[in-house]
C-alpha cells in the first residue's frame, strides 16, 4: 500500500528540487520533515507541504499507520518551460527560460 501526492507546475527548476530530493529519499517521514526544515533550499518550503499532503493522503484515505511511514519514492520531472525576453544591446533580445517541474512523492509503510 502506498500514499502519493503530486505537485504540478511548481514555479522552480527540477534540477534544484532534485538536489533537495536525494537529502529525503529513503528516510522516515518524521526524519524527512526535519531535514527539510533545516535545509535552505527554496525548494524545501515546497516539499515540506507535499510531504504533510503525502502524510495526510496515507492517514485519512489509505488508514496507514504515520509513525510507520518512509520515503519510498520521490522525483521531479520537466514541466512546460515559459519563454521570456530580455532586451540586449544593440536591438537584439536575449532568451530566458522559466523552467518549471511536476514533483511526486511516495509514502509507503516500513515492514517489521
């Protein structure tokens, strides 16, 4: 049994939710919340509500039990990039890209 949560078009790289990602995989829930509380990252604000949404998802719609539950998997992929212009010198106009990330995250219960 497993509780999931998704976070779509979240407004930040996947590449800087991956490196916050690697710190909480595997890890209980209680020790996950902890490390993303001490992290100064911008991604774990983020996190840190997916995980509560994660936790809360296994308790009220699966009846898991919350001390048993871990980390077992977590990802983020490439969303839809929204394409900005900046002015350069001389006319020309220089391309910034606004990356987002779909972010997931999956609890499941430690076995005895």
């Amino acid at each position: 049994m497993e509780s999931r949560a998704v976070l779509k078009y979240a407004r930040i790289s996947p590449r800087k939710v991956k490196i916050v990602l690697d710190l909480i995989r595997n890890k209980p829930v209680n020790v996950a919340a902890g490390i993303l509380q001490n992290t100064p990252k911008s991604a774990s604000g983020l996190l840190i509500k997916l995980l509560d949404s994660a936790k809360a998802n296994a308790e009220h719609n699966h009846s898991m039990d919350t001390e048993k539950l871990y980390v077992a998997e977590c990802y983020a992929s490439q969303g839809p990039t929204l394409k900005r212009i900046q002015p350069h010198a001389q006319g020309r106009a220089f391309k910034i890209l606004k990356r987002t990330s779909h972010i997931t995250l999956v609890l499941k219960e430690m076995e005895d």
